[in-house]
C-alpha cells in the first residue's frame, strides 16, 4: 500500500440543506441532515466506491468534494487547497484539477453541441493545448474512450446512452484530472454496456493512474471496479476498508445487509427469507444514537442512548459498530467464493 | 399438458414513423402456467415492455398497432373481443403494476379510496365491505397499521410502501395474472427483497401466476421460474430457470450472464458484448443479434432463425448455438 499523502481528504464534514415549513405554522427550522460528520481520505491512484442506499448523503459528498456544495462544517482538503475556503484561486485549481461524470449521460451534455464541441469546449476554457491542436486531441479524447472520431460530428440526440456516456468521460478526461467523480454513471445504461463501460474504466485506471471516486447503488459493480468502499447510511461512513475485506467479512450490521440483498445469479444462492425490514428514515429526521437502530438485528439498549460509534480500526478496515469482527455471520457469496 | 393459463402466439407491434412501419414487437410467443412466475429478460428497446401493453391493448400511443398475433386466456381467444369486452379482462383477469408507482396512482386520492374505487368497479358491492376488502389488502402486502395508512394519500409514503399499495391495487380484482414491469428497479436493493419476497409469498399463497419484466438477471434468478430473453422485439431464449442459466444456448443470454459484474474478482475486465443494441428505424437484416455476436455464420445476416427446441420446454433461435460445434462454418474462416 502506498504511503504518498492523501490526495482529498475530508474532515469531520456536516452539511445540513435547511428546509421551510415545519411546525405548526411552519416556523420551526429544519434541516435535512445530509451529511453528519464524514471523515474520508483518498490517496492518489486509488478508487474507491462509495455505496448506500437512497438519501445515504454519497452523491452530496461527492459533490460536496468538488466544492460544489457548501458545507456547513468540517474541511475538504484537495493537494494542500481547501475546498471548503471558498478562496477564488483554490477553487479555480479545483476546477482545473478535477472533474465529474454525471448519471444521465443524454442530460449532462449540451443538445445543441456536438460530441466533438462538447470536449473541444472543455480544452478552450482550461485552455488545455493550443487552438490549432483542439482537433486532433479531441479526435484522441474520443479514441481513448472507445468511440469512433466521426461520431464526433454528431448530437447527443443522434448517440445512443452508452455513446454518451463515453462522451461524458472523454469531456471528464480532457481536462486532465487528478481526480474524478462518477456520480451513479452506469445506472441509466443497460446490462450490456454498462460492462463496457465499467472495463474502460479499468482501463483508464491501468493506463493512466486516475484517482476515482466512484458512486453507485450496484454493489456488484463497485466490487469489480474499486479497491476501497465506503459504505453510507444517513450521512455517515458505516464501514470502509478495501473491497475484497468488506465484502467477503463485513463488519457492519447493515453492510451484511445491503450485500445479502443483492439478487445473486446462481439460482442456488437464494435471498434472505427474512429481508432486513423497513426503509432509511428520513434525513429530516435522524434516530438517536446509530442511525441505523432501528433496523438492526442487533442492536442494544445503547445503541439508541449514546452518541453514533465512531469509526474503529483495525487492519486498514473500519467499521462504527459495537459489534467486534466476526459477530456477524459472513455472507453465503463470500462461503460459495470459498468454497470453488 | 393441461391447456397453459395465458397463451401468446405471435404477438406483433408496429410503430409509423416518419421512416415508415417498424415492427418493435415481432411475432413474440409464450405460454404462462398456473402460479408460474415467467421473467422476460432484455435491454432498452427489447420490446419486454410493449409486448405486455399490447396483450392488456395499453398501447401508450396511437401510432403504435397489433397487427396480428393471439392472446388466449385459459384456451379462449381475447384478441378480437370488443374494448368493453376485453374491459372485465384488464385489471380483473390481468392485473399490472409499473416501475414508478408515483406515476400511477392518483396524487390527490387517499390510497384507501384508490383501492375501494376498484374494487367497487370490478365487483360492486357496499362502501363499507369494498372498505374492510381494502384493509385487508394492505395488510397482505406488508403495510403496517393497514387500517391507519390508508387515509393516506401516496406522497405520505415511502418509494416501496408506494410498491407496496400498488401491488394492493392490482390485487384488488383478484387477479390471476399480474404483469409486472421492473417494479423494483427504482427501489433500493434492501427494499428490493423485500417486495421479491412479497412477490413470491402472493403466488405461493393465491397461485398467481406473474409475468415479470426486468433487465437484472440476479432478480430472475431469484425470482422466476422460467426466463424468456427477448433481443431487438423477438424471443431469442425461452426455458426453465436452472436449464437457461446453466446452459444457455443463445449466445445474447450467454453474453447478458457474462456482463454480470457479480461474477469474478476486483479489477478483472468483464466479458462484455460489443457495440449496441439496435434501434427500430434500423434493425439488422436476420437475426437481429448477429452485428454483435461472436458466433455469428455467414446464414446469420439472411434469414431469421427459428426457434429450436434443446429440450422440450427449452428453445432458442440460433443457427450458431452456444455449447455446440460450428454446425456451419464461420464466416471469418472462409
């Protein structure tokens, strides 16, 4: 494991969204807690997989990491620039330093640019080669994510999703990025591509040495792409360790759960008879002491009384649970993995 | 073999365009057994979900047409009855519940109202019994407090509970079929399982038999006991569960399973299927697959491939099967 310093790093970051109208008259303020103390360092050349269900906080994170939200405590730290400063110049190099790849690939881009407009305007603004370059680095750009250079001529209307999804990483690319993040970026495609795209990524990671931050649902697919996982539960990191340790030996109650919930392949590995119950409770309105308590199979007078657990260490993994290491029973796909 | 529940023969759904007629449903057939849970498997554009609007006739619009094809319900032709006929059908034989159940229920109602109107439409009776028949049904699928929550009105509930009164209200006819399209695919994984479970207990419970259309083939392994795969508006694969993922035969079914990112370890590349799935203005020339198959004959690009049986009940169009020697020889090899 490499030693180099982390390239983001993130600090105890809270960010509440206030919302009107609670109460009896809607005076009251309320806020939805959206992130409640995330603290997250990422090293250079990694990716990491940040999971959890809807209203988890992973997408705010992520953009809270590029600086596109204001957070309403902690501190973002991007190669020694505070993100969280609001400085004009450290945000700028911010902007020059990373970029994002959205879910819906056909709404992210202009309808009215053409692939190849669409990537030459990334490299004019951070004035990335000179003007008489700008075409044959996009005719690269478009190489180097798998897309033919005369589909640079084309609308985003005119592409199917797969396609604009690869000119969505080709614009990401052009900037030259330390890091990127991909926000739910396979979720809209199907089955077919989204294995091409996942092997690009693969891909730009070997050649290129990227650092990525990658944000999904599909747990399948972060184990396959990333090194480490973050796994989220109302605005707080759950458990995190690398990939392979967290899944085959999760360590949080409800790590154990989200995986056992994936529909497995293999018609001889069933679902759970009894699927954890109920749904994340709103952000509005946070339970007591772990958040997650009222969903856990095994929770504890204290887990409602004292504050959330901190994050626990051991070996590289962490986990904020009262629960120590192998409590909890190891998934049936970590056995069957075993077991072949 | 007892005569199947649900019989579809050829069904077929065209489109006009400004590029002329395009079938994107073409000549689909399948049969449904009694308390059988079938999985119909395919991408964007597989025609999965138009198939199922055009055997309930909810075709989303008036350029789309069924110009032939036969739906029999327990052996008796429903293609050619009159609307108001075919009206006792829809939603009291066949019931369907949606991807977004947001969508589909009425923002403005209670959820109990919802179910009640139903339920009155299709069997009469008083307000008070078509009431406690509501309760009832909340309570079946899973709704705490049933009685409570159906005073309701549908933002008040969570994205599954939504599921959940959805499925209520396409039970509320007693249904023998419930076609169900992707209602799990915007719900997280954890609430996933649980509406699968649902699912599962209601055809074990009621012998219902469920069509079930999904593009995540962990789902149907879990789920279904039979997957019919459909590529470009036809059926490509139709078997039983454990015969089709053990040894599927057509090589877009062996794809699909190699796509899955569950199998293999961190950082392997995934075996994928290249280029993209076709669009209607442009569908190819014979089997509708072969652009992108890596089994691909030089008889694949002119003729369609008829559907061949393995085993009795598992058949696939391929000229070029999977798990077989080139019966033909490839075409790179000439």
């Amino acid at each position: 494991m490499s030693q180099a310093p982390p390239l983001i790093e993130t600090d105890d970051v809270v960010l509440h969204f206030p919302v009107s109208g609670g109460g009896a008259l809607g005076l009251t303020r309320r806020a939805v807690k959206a992130l409640n103390g995330v603290s997250l360092s990422v090293r250079p050349g990694e990716t990491i997989g940040l999971v959890g269900e809807s209203g988890s906080g992973k997408s705010t994170l992520g953009r809270a990491l590029l600086g596109l939200e204001t957070v309403t405590g902690g501190h973002i730290v991007f190669d020694r620039a505070a993100v969280t400063g609001g400085k004009r110049q450290e945000l700028s190099k911010i902007r020059r330093e990373t970029a994002m790849v959205f879910q819906d690939p056909l709404n992210a881009l202009n309808p009215r640019l053409t692939a190849g407009e669409a990537i030459a305007e990334v490299l004019r603004v951070h004035k990335k080669v000179p003007k008489d370059k700008i075409t044959d680095r996009v005719a690269e750009l478009l190489q180097m994510v798998g897309l033919d250079p005369a589909l640079s001529a084309r609308r985003p209307q005119a592409l199917s999703g797969g396609q604009c999804q690869r000119v969505g990483i080709a614009r990401a690319l052009a900037v030259e990025p330390k890091l990127i993040v991909a926000d739910e970026c396979v979720a809209a495609l199907d089955v077919s591509i989204q294995g091409q795209i996942i092997n690009l990524f693969l891909d730009l990671k070997e050649k290129m040495n990227l650092t990525l931050i990658f944000i999904a649902h599909d747990l399948a697919i972060v184990r396959r792409l990333c090194d480490r996982v973050a796994v989220m539960y109302l605005g707080r990191i759950v458990e995190e360790g690398p990939t392979e340790a967290v899944f085959s030996a999760p360590r949080h109650p409800y790590t154990a759960a989200l995986i056992e919930s994936i529909p497995e392949i293999d018609p001889t590995v069933s679902l759970p008879d009894a699927p954890m119950q109920g749904e994340p409770p709103s952000p509005l309105n946070l339970p007591s002491g772990c958040s997650f308590h009222p969903r856990c199979p095994y929770a504890e007078p204290q887990c409602s009384r004292d504050p959330p657990p901190t994050l626990r260490r051991r070996d590289d993994h962490g986990w904020a649970c009262i629960l120590d290491p192998g409590q909890l029973p190891r998934p049936q796909t970590a056995t069957r993995l075993q077991n072949a | 073999m007892s005569t199947p529940l649900l019989k579809v023969d050829g069904l077929t759904v065209e489109t006009k365009t400004e590029t002329g007629t395009h079938r994107i449903v073409d000549g689909v057939s399948f049969e449904l057994q009694k308390g059988e849970i079938l999985g119909l498997v395919g991408e964007s554009g597989s025609g999965k979900t138009m198939a199922c609007r055009a055997l309930l006739r909810l075709l989303p619009s008036s350029r789309l047409s069924i110009p032939k094809g036969s739906v029999r319900l327990d052996g008796k032709e429903v293609m050619d009855l009159p609307e108001d006929q075919f009206r006792a059908i829809r939603g009291k034989r066949i019931g369907m519940i949606f991807q977004n159940p947001a969508s589909h229920l009425d923002p403005v109602m209670r959820i109990g109202d919802q179910i009640a109107e139903s339920v009155r439409f299709h069997h009469g009776g008083s307000k008070r019994a078509a009431e406690e028949r509501t309760i009832e049904l909340l309570q079946q699928v899973g709704i705490p407090d049933p009685k409570e929550r159906s005073r309701a009105f549908p933002h008040e509930f969570s994205g599954g509970m939504r599921q959940r009164a959805m499925i209520a209200l396409a039970l509320a006819c007693d249904p023998d079929i419930l076609i169900a399209d992707e209602p799990t695919t915007a719900l997280d994984v954890t609430v996933q399982a649980q509406i699968l479970r649902l699912l599962k207990e209601l055809r074990d419970a009621r012998g219902l038999s469920i069509i079930f259309i999904t593009h995540d083939l962990g789902v149907v392994a879990q789920l279904c006991d039979s997957i019919c795969v459909l590529y470009g508006g036809r059926v490509c694969e139709h078997g039983p569960k454990e015969r089709l993922l053990a040894a599927p035969r057509h090589p877009y079914t062996a794809g699909l399973m190699g796509c899955q990112p569950a199998i293999g370890a961190t950082g392997e590349r995934l075996r994928t299927i290249p280029g993209y799935p076709p669009t209607v203005d442009a569908m190819p020339t014979g089997c509708r697959f072969h652009p992108r198959c890596s089994n691909e004959v030089a008889e694949c690009s002119r003729r369609q491939p008829p559907l061949e049986a393995y085993e009795p009940d598992h058949v696939a169009a391929c000229y070029n099967p999977v798990g077989e020697a080139a019966a033909l020889p490839a075409k790179e090899s000439a």
